[in-house]
C-alpha cells in the first residue's frame, strides 16, 4: 500500500515540475531572450562574411606586433600587406586569419597561418585606435610563441 502511494506521489510530484517548466521557467526565459538585456549598442556591426575595413586593418597590424613582440630576437618574421581573412564579431571584437613567414638561425623559411581574436576597449571612441594600450588580445593560434 505504501509503495502504491509513493508511485503516485512521484507521478503527481514529476506531473506538477513539469507543469511549472512549461508554464513559469519558459516563458520567463524567452522574455529575457527577446529583450534588450543582451544588446550592446554599437557602431560596429557583425559581419558573417570576411571584410576589409579601417578597424579590421588596424587589428591585423596590432596583431602582427603582438606576434613580433613575444618571438625571439634572432626570429625573423614577414607579414603579407593584408590579412588572409578578417571578420568582425561586432562589438569591436574582430577575428584575423592571417599567415606569416618566420626564418630563425636553426631552421629555414617556414609559412605558418595564425588566427587571432582581439578586442578593442574604447567602443566607439575610435581616437585611441592607433595605441596598442587600448587593444586586448584574447587568443592566438597557429603559432607556436
């Protein structure tokens, strides 16, 4: 008789969190969805598709002397002109898939492609966007640094 009513009280029990799922926790989640509380308004759009723009440009350079600046000094390394592909998260946060030649003392040209994610911290006061200080990289692959 005791397992009968412990069946049932599980039953009933599973029946009402479900009940309380569909009709308190989903709906209040899609309300937070389909508000603003996520939007950051920006000037800077995202874009699916590689582009070229001023602040993409910018990225790969300071990109490019992030790189310089944490291999050796008897490391040589060439940068193409412009970047392989360079995407813009929106935001100000960009992603550059570039490639660069290194030549050290103990092995020969090797062409190495990178990505790189960077940040830049002033939003859409782009005055300071020449100064590395106002950039943050927040990930770098493809190089062994």
């Amino acid at each position: 008789m005791k397992k009968k009513y412990a069946i049932l009280f599980f039953i009933a029990g599973l029946a009402i969190l479900l009940l309380i799922q569909k009709k308190v926790v989903i709906p209040f989640v899609t309300e937070i969805d389909s508000s603003d509380l996520f939007l950051v308004d920006s000037k800077d759009q995202s874009s699916q598709i590689p582009i070229s723009t001023p602040m993409t440009n910018l990225a790969y350079s300071h990109c490019n002397n992030y790189i310089k600046s944490k291999l050796d000094s008897e490391t040589s390394v060439i940068f193409p002109e412009k970047p392989l592909y360079a995407w813009s998260l929106g935001g100000y946060q960009y992603v550059i898939n570039g490639e660069t030649e290194l030549t050290s003392p103990t092995t020969s040209t090797i062409t190495k492609k990178y990505i790189c994610r960077i940040h830049y911290k002033n939003g859409d006061n782009e005055e300071g966007s020449l100064d590395f200080n106002n950039w943050s990289i927040e990930g770098l692959s493809g190089l062994d640094l």
